[in-house]
C-alpha cells in the first residue's frame, strides 16, 4: 500500500521548472554563445581575465534567463510601470549625482557603481507593451502620442548623458513596440523619407558641413566627428578615423577562409582598437573570414526568426509587443555593431550580442532571452 503522501525527490520538483522551454531558441542562444566563446579566446588571449570573466558572464546570463522564464507573462506586465518608474528616476538621479567618466554622466554610485540606462533597455518595452494592453480594442492617435512621450523621456535622458548608442537600442525597442501596436504606414512613410533625404543631402554635402566651424544642432562635438569620420575615415587616419580603417582592414584579410584560430594580425599585433568589445567583430572576421561570418549571421537569423515566431502565436497584445520588441532589439545590436565595424555606420557604443565582453550588456541579454522564453513557455503549458 503507497503512503497518501509521498515525498517527491529534488529531481521530480526540479523538472518541472524545464518543461516548456523553447528548444529553437535555446539552440540560437548556445550557438552564439560558442561563437563568443571561441572568438573570446583569441580575441582577448593578451588581454589579462577577459576569457574567463567573459564566461563568468555567459554563467550569469543562463542563470537570469533560467529565473525569468519561470515568471509567468502576468508577472512580468505587473512589473512594467514599477520597473520603468525606477528607471527614469535612477536617470534622474545619475544627472544630478551621477559619476562622470571620460566627459560622460551615465553611471551611478549607490554602494555600488551601476548604469542605470541599461535598466531601461528592458523597462521600456515592457512598459510600452503593458501601454497598448490597456489601451486594447480602442486605439486612437493619442495613445500613440502617449506611448511616444513615454519613449522620450528616458531616451532624452540617457542621449544627455551623452550615450548615444544606448540610446538608440532604447529607441529602438520602443519604436518596434510602437509599430507592433499598428502604428499606421502613413506616419511611417514621411519620416522614413524625410530621414533618406537628409542621409542623401549628408553624404553629398560632407566636406562643407564637416568643416570646424559648423555646429550641428542637437549632437555634442564627438559625435559629429564620428558622422564625419564615417563619411572619409582618411581624413584623421591615426585619429578619428582609426577605428574605422582598422576595422575594414581586419576584415578585408580575412578572406573567404580566414587567416585561422589565434592566427590574425591585426587583433594579436593590436592593431583592432576595443578589439575584445565594441570591435570584436572584425577580430572574429579575420580570423574565421566570410564563411565564419556567414556562419554567425545565419545564428543570429535563426535567433531572430525563432523570436518573430514566438511573438506571432503569444496569446495576447502585451506578450507579443513584448516578444516582438525584444527579439528585435538584438537585430539591432548585430546590425548596428557589424555596421560600425565594416565602416557603414558612424561608430556608437554597442556590442555584439554574446560574442563582446561585457557584464551589464550580457545581463540584459539574459534578462530579454528570459523574458521570450517566460512567454513561450507559457503558451506551450496552456497548449499542452
């Protein structure tokens, strides 16, 4: 005769917590983290801890995104506005008292040094998701004017700092959340040839607007150099135009093949500023070349297409806004770091999803990967 209560052991309490996980997404993550692995290791073989912090990391990530998935889709919306909240006043508190490094504002001394912006990378969305939810079924112009002043203020805050490629991933975020809700095409066309007419005037009027004693309104000094230095990186090649250069030169080499494993030049002579960060990429193209690069965007695609897909069959407006947006905003880190580094895009500071070394940023990827996979496994439990 069984007991009427019998105990369960730690293996049956703990399998439930990985019924349900995506496993498309799970193969995405694991293929670019090996990626970053193995790109790490040559990359930042001369470069003290950086292999063994940047898989730290990795471990910390995977730990986030294990927690976040067991918290339910209806967890994560009670969490927007006291999430954004926090976020806007932490940037607030960083302006007032915030530690300043190399000319910048962004980081916050509160027992411990924290960059508050990289909240916001997540509060946005999820706020600006948790928006259009309660605004379901009766969606005026308003609510888009709301939902674009709710993006404003912390992209205005952060752009103050100044750190203008975080805060184009916030933007961003936000805009895909917006054009996710159904912004209509009719807002979106204008501003898309409005913005393709002024990059069209940019490109042809370079050397005149790029001269010292033309301002630019709306951009601090350093960053319309880096427009200008994408426009002729030769201009200041030992300069502001190092990065760009060595860049191209790094990936170029590569070749079809690549010059092979701990074998590229340009990253083990130096040649690759931040070649271990923000450049990563042009180490990884030198040493692994276009078949390697194919190799890694083919992941990234896979990532991407496995998220679009979880966004299309969520259950409901706030967790496909939510799936949406995140899974776009890693697009947009792949295509504005690769952009950078192959010289089509002035130089911000953004890494490449799980291949660049960086705690914060990987922290974040951990915490949106988390998120994705919170609401695709709650969509599986409620099928099965």
């Amino acid at each position: 005769m069984r007991p009427a209560f019998e105990k369960t052991s730690l293996l049956q309490r703990v399998l439930p917590m990985f019924r349900g996980f995506d496993d498309g997404l799970l193969l995405a993550t694991l293929i670019l983290a090996a990626f970053g692995l193995i790109t790490m290791y040559s990359a930042g073989f001369d470069h003290g801890t950086r292999f063994v912090d940047h898989g730290r990391n990795m471990v910390l990530a995977v730990s986030i995104l294990f927690v976040m998935a067991q918290v339910p889709p209806q967890r994560l919306m009670a969490l927007a506005v006291p999430l954004y909240s926090l976020g806007v006043v932490l940037l607030v508190a960083t302006a007032l008292f915030g530690v300043t490094k190399k000319g910048a504002t962004r980081w916050l001394d509160v027992g411990v040094v924290i960059q508050p912006s990289e909240v916001l990378k997540i509060a946005t969305p999820l706020m600006l998701a948790w928006w259009f939810q309660r605004r379901e079924g009766h969606l005026r112009v308003l609510d888009f004017i709301v939902a674009l002043m709710l993006l404003a203020v912390p992209v205005g805050l952060i752009v103050k700092q100044p750190d203008l490629g975080t805060a184009i991933l916030v933007m961003a975020s936000g805009l895909f959340v917006i054009f996710f809700a159904g912004l209509s095409w009719k807002l979106i066309i204008p501003v898309v040839v409005l913005a393709g007419a002024a990059i069209t005037a940019l490109v042809l009027s370079g050397d005149a607007i790029c001269q010292p004693d033309v301002a630019w309104p709306l951009l601090h000094g350093y960053q319309k150099n880096r427009v200008c230095t994408l426009l002729d990186p030769t201009t200041d090649p030992l300069g502001k135009g190092f990065h760009i250069i060595q860049g191209m030169i790094a990936i170029g080499s590569g070749g079809l093949f690549g010059k092979g494993f701990m074998k590229g030049t340009q990253t083990h002579l130096e040649f690759i500023p931040e070649r271990t960060t923000d450049f990563i990429f042009a180490a990884f193209s030198e040493e692994f070349g276009l078949i390697g690069c194919v190799g890694l965007l083919l992941g990234f695609t896979f990532l991407i297409v496995r998220g679009l897909l979880i966004a299309a069959e969520a259950p409901n407006v706030f967790t496909r806004l939510l799936a949406g947006a995140i899974t776009m905003s890693f697009f947009t880190y792949a295509f504005v770091n690769m952009g950078m580094v192959s010289g089509i895009l002035p130089v911000v500071g953004v890494p490449l999803p799980f291949v660049s070394y960086g705690g914060t940023a990987m922290v974040t990827l951990g915490l949106g990967l988390g998120m994705l996979m919170s609401i695709s496994k709650s969509r599986r439990l409620v099928q099965s």
